[in-house]
C-alpha cells in the first residue's frame, strides 16, 4: 500500500520548529518531505501555514486549495483558506470558507470568531456580537474572543435582551486586563437594565413602603452579581444609579442597629463601599447623615480597643469616608468580610504612601503653573482606575506601528534594539501601562508632577506585574536635565494643562530621537464648547475648588434641569470627584483647533502622521474612503465641523520630526 503521510515525529519535528517560530528552518524541512509525500495533506497543509507566516499569500492559497481537494472534508483547510482570503482582502471569499468549517465543525470558534471580526471590520456590529457570543459559548476559554467582544461593545449601543451577554459582561469585569470598566459602562448599564429585574428592584426604592421593604430590595441587589461587581471595578456613571444607591446608603445608616439578615448587608455594603471609594465620595450626604456617621465613629473608637468589631458598622462608616482616614482603622483586625474593604481602602494607601517616599526626583518644580497642577493632582490624583486593555502580547515595535497606519515608511526608520519610550504627564498610569504592553523590549520612563499619582501608578505597574516602566516625579520642562533622547513619546491630556503647552512641546520634541515619533493629546475647543461653558459659570460665581463645592454644583446640576448642561451629565468623569475636578474645575485649561496644532506643528518642525483613535477613524472612513485623506488635515477639519463632539475624547495624533 502507498504511504501518503510521512511518520508522526517528522510531523511533530516541523510543528516543534514552527511554534519556535523557526519558519525558514520548518520550511525547509517540509520542502524535502513533500517530495516523498507530494499528496500528504498534513505537510501541505503545513507548508501552506509557514507560508503564511511569510506572507507568500498566494502560495500557501494554493497549497490550502490542493488540501481541500485531496480532502473536502477537511475543516482545518477551509480555515486557512479562508484566513489567506481574509488577509488578502478576499472577505467575500474568506466569509464562504469560514461557513463550509463550520457546516463540517459545529464547534470551530476560531471560525466563528473570525467571521465576527469580518462583520466587525464591516461595521455590522450587531452580528459581530452575535458570532463573538457564538464563539465564547463554545470555548470560555478564549481570551481573544473576549478582547474581540469588548471592542464591538465599544461600537453600539445594546438595545435587545439578550441571555447570554450578561455572564460575559461578568466575565470581562472581573478580568484585569481586557478592557477598562468604564469603555463598557453603558452597555452593562443596559445589560443590568434589560436581562435583569434591576428596574423592579430600584422601582421598589420609590414604592410607598420604602424603608420598611429595606430587606426585598437588599436581597434582590444581592443576587445581581454584575451589579456587585459592576460596583467594585468603577464609578458607574448614571445618576438613576446614584440617585437610588444614595437612599440605599441613607436607609442602611438610619437602620445599622437593626438589621435583620446581616448576611446580605455585609455583602452588599462591601459593594457600595466600593462604589463611594471608587467615586472618591462623590455623592452627596445630608447633615443627619454627618451627625449619625460621626457617632458610629466615636461609638468604634471607643470599642476598637476591646476587639468587639462590627462590620456593618465599620462597612457603613467606609461608604462615607476611606477607613485609612478613620484615626482608629490602623487597629482593626479585618475579619473575611472586612478584608476586601481593608485591602482596598487601607493597605492600598499605605502601600502607596511608602511609594511616595521611595520615587526619585528630576528636578525641583519652579513653574508656578506646575506648581498649582502638581497641587491639584496630589489631592485628587486621575483618573483612579482598577482594571485595564492591555495588549495580549507585545510585538515589535514595527509591528505595532504598522497597525497603527501612520504616514511614515517604516521600514525606513531604525528602531532602537531596546525601544525607550517616555510618557510625559503619565498620571496614576494607565497610560504607561497600558504602552508597556504593547512594545516587545522597551524601556519606559514615566514622569508626572504629583508623587501621589505616580505611587497609585507604580502600586498598579506592581499588582499588574507590569516590569519595564521607571516612574520619575518632575515637570516635563526640566526634561534637558535627564539628558535622554527616545524613540517614542507619549504624552496625553497633559500639554494643554501647561503655564505655555508650546514651551511644553517643544521640550519634548527635544527629547526625540531623529526618526522617533510622538504622540499627543490635544483638547478640542469644539468638542469641549459645553465644558467651556460650564468653566465659565464656575469662574463667573467665583466657586472655589473644594470638595464641598464640587459634590454641591454637581447636584445643582442634576436637579436644575438647564438643557446646556445636559451632555455634562454623560460624561463618566462626571461621577467621580478627581473626574469632577479635572473636567470643570481644572486650574489650567488651553483648547485647540486642528488649524492651530497645524500651525504649532509647523513651528516646532514637525509633521503630522495620523490620528489615533479607532472610534474616530472608523467614523471618518465611512465619510472618507481615501486613504490619502486620512492625513490630510483640511479633510479633518472639515470632518470636525460636520461632527462637532467627535473629538469629545481629545484630538490624538501621532507626529514625528521633518
Ligand atoms: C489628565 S492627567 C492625564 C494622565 C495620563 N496621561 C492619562 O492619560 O491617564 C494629566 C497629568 O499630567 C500631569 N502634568 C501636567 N503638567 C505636567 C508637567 N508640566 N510635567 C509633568 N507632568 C505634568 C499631571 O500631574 C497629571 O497627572
């Protein structure tokens, strides 16, 4: 009998190869083998895969159509044709490959997974979801299809019930590292809304026999585990939330001695308390409740002493201010309910406050604009944040910046081996985290003003495992001291709180080496006319900037009903008391046009690259179909005024030196 497959160890031997990413090695193995075995659908098929990876598209096609007809049920090789399709713009093709796999493989989720990114790309967003719930309904274990799933949530609004979509939202809430809580907020605000009774919990806050029914509406929270997590990981921006987690906190106080099935208080107090921590106590509290939180404070001094501890009575106090500022919480001995809370409100702090001591200096502030800033963020470091998008893998910094599309001919420029990357303003470092994931073998250096960001930062850099970032406190104008030239800066959301965000960027172009490339963050005077105006009311009353004052205009806003400060309302730095403060009532705030940074751009001897945002691209290209056009900056002003709030999160652009 005619052998058509070679042995299973030269198989194994080439597969061994290929996972080392040795392509040419494994290549060359599987070229002698074919030879032996012209008709072995494994080497082909193999052979089609290295190929593949060394992007010879149409070779490896026609060793994948040569699979296929030695074999037509062979599901592995209608995959790979139909990834060869979908790489080489064939999505029609690819679309018929990927069904075939799944009419001979029900449970392929790599096909389903792959033909939601193609509904994706093709902004059908709804069956992107639907094929990406498909895929994760198979295999739970898929990381990738989650990044997928939270990326469409980042493109529609849900609108439909949908029984699987809340184990998901879980899913992605209580991982650390896919998505930022906050990018997915308002669809699992709708999650919560349309597959949960939610609405009929909340609804019996406002029944007739509130407060008696305190328990009904604490047992119905309490078994709405995506709320509860929902609550830990960030402010939820929605003030129907608020409005009813604020009677909640009311009810709970007035009744803490007398609660029966102390169980679910516990339980749900961990999460409010998590809730008002997150939002820096951002909600407002009415004299009764000050009077009675003072007396349960003195009533646990008293007691601490004596070990007799009662959680709902320590929890309830943590809803109203952080533990670590009780004088007493250094004492407490936290019980399995306490822990979560203690961690969180006590040690975190502690642990951050023996990093403020530890970070090393570049340089005294003398800027008496840097000086305010640096005041202003280390009593309200921002944004507080728990969990992050990180990417799955870092590539090579080519690679990531040949996904970015820029206007630069890549392969022109020379890299350093070691990539150095400054984040210039890198506040609590989500931002330098989140770079640090992206880039194989880079080095980054951070720099902020407020030593109180910067231990936030490093405490999350350690909890992340996060390795390559040196954080440094200092004003990004004394940059010439550190006497570093890098191959990428990044500064976002921080020129254009600068005394002169020109002097500020020319710093930093200093700082690039001659083919590097910079990033920037730039707030738009259009996107940002309802802030402006609202900045404006703030000064005209002469509001001075104190917690007080914040959580009270804040209320105003919610209960005067002024149509022009009705978008304020949407934006999630609205919930939280550093958000408030950096949103409104910052001490310096410059806007730009795109003419202007044009203008400065020029000055400084820079060109433009390309902007960043994937949410403002993909809008863009539906208006704009030519490549060219996405650097062309006339088309994009153009664009900004037909869409006056599309940069409402910044103008984002890369640029590099002329
Ligand atoms: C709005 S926060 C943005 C933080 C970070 N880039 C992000 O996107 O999460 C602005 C940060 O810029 C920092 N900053 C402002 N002016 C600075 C300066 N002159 N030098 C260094 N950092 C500065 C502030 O301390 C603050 O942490």
């Amino acid at each position: 009998m005619i052998k058509h497959e070679p042995d299973k160890d030269v198989i194994e031997k080439i597969i061994f190869l290929f996972n080392k990413k040795k392509y040419l090695e494994a290549l060359d193995l599987s070229d002698k083998i074919i030879n032996k075995y012209p008709n072995s659908i494994l080497i082909n098929n193999i052979l089609g895969v290295i190929h593949t990876e060394l992007k010879n598209y149409t070779f490896a096609k026609n060793l994948f159509i040569k699979v296929i007809n030695l074999n037509p049920k062979y599901n592995d090789g209608y995959y790979n044709l139909a990834n060869i399709y979908n790489k080489i713009g064939e999505e029609d093709n690819a679309i018929k490959n990927y069904e075939r796999v799944i009419e001979l493989d029900k449970g392929y989720y790599k096909a389903y997974n792959n033909l939601g990114n193609i509904f994706r790309k093709r902004n059908l967003n709804k069956k992107a979801l639907e094929y990406y719930i498909l895929t994760l309904n198979i295999n739970p274990n898929y990381i990738r299809g989650f990044y997928n799933l939270a990326g469409v949530l980042q493109h529609f609004i849900l609108d439909e019930k949908n029984k699987y979509i809340n184990k998901f939202f879980l899913y992605l809430l209580e991982n650390r590292t896919i998505v930022r809580p906050n990018a997915i907020a308002t669809n699992v605000i709708n999650g919560l809304f349309l597959n949960t009774n939610l609405k009929d919990n909340f609804s019996l806050i406002e029944n007739i026999n509130f407060p008696k029914n305190l328990n009904k509406i604490i047992e119905g929270l309490n078994e709405n585990k995506l709320l509860l997590q929902f609550m830990k990981v960030c402010p939820i921006p929605n003030y129907y939330f608020e409005k009813n987690f604020i009677k909640i906190r009311n009810e709970i106080l007035n009744q803490i001695y007398n609660l029966n099935f102390k169980k679910i208080y516990l339980n749900f107090l961990v999460a409010l308390s998590a809730q008002c921590f997150l939002n820096e106590y951002v909600y407002s509290e009415t004299n009764e409740e000050i009077f009675k939180v003072n007396k349960i404070n003195e009533r646990i001094k008293n007691n601490i002493n004596t070990k007799k501890i009662n959680e709902l009575e320590i929890l309830i106090l943590s809803c109203y201010s952080p533990l670590h500022s009780f004088d007493w919480s250094s004492k407490i001995d936290p019980s399995n309910e306490l822990k979560e809370t203690f961690i969180l409100q006590y040690e975190d702090y502690n642990e951050e406050k023996e990093y403020t001591k530890k970070i090393k200096s570049i340089s005294e502030i003398n800027d008496s604009i840097s000086i305010k800033v640096k005041n202003q963020y280390e009593e309200n470091p921002y944004p507080r944040w728990t969990n992050l998008g990180l990417s799955i893998e870092p590539r090579h910094i080519k690679e990531v910046i040949e996904d970015i599309n820029l206007n630069v001919d890549i392969k022109k420029i020379n890299f350093s081996k070691n990539v150095e990357i400054l984040i210039a303003g890198c506040g609590t470092g989500q931002h330098a985290i989140t770079t640090a994931s992206k880039y194989k073998n880079a080095e980054i250096f951070a720099l902020d003003l407020s030593f109180n960001s910067l231990a936030y930062a490093k405490r999350k850099a350690k909890e992340l495992k996060c390795e390559n970032i040196n954080f440094f406190q200092g004003d990004l104008l004394s940059l010439k001291k550190v006497n570093k030239k890098f191959d990428i800066i990044e500064s976002v959301g921080v020129l254009h709180h600068m005394a002169d965000p020109l002097i500020g960027w020319a710093t930093l172009t200093n700082c690039l080496k001659k083919d590097g490339l910079m990033l920037i963050g730039l707030y738009s005077e259009k996107a940002r006319g309802n802030i402006a105006n609202v900045r404006k009311t703030i000064n005209n009353l002469k509001i001075k900037t104190t917690k007080k004052n914040i959580i009270n205009f804040r209320k105003d806003i919610f209960e005067k009903n002024n149509p022009q400060w009705e978008t304020i309302k949407h934006s999630p730095d609205f919930y939280s008391t550093s958000g408030v403060r950096d949103l409104l009532f910052h001490i310096q705030e410059h806007r730009f046009t795109i003419d202007i940074i044009r203008k400065k751009m020029k000055k400084l001897g820079l060109v433009f690259l390309g902007f960043e945002d994937t949410y403002v691209l993909e809008r863009f290209k539906k208006n704009y179909d030519n490549n060219e056009d996405l650097y062309n900056l006339d088309t994009w002003i153009e664009f900004e005024k037909k869409n006056p709030r599309i940069f409402s999160g910044m103008y984002q652009f890369w640029c590099k030196k002329i």
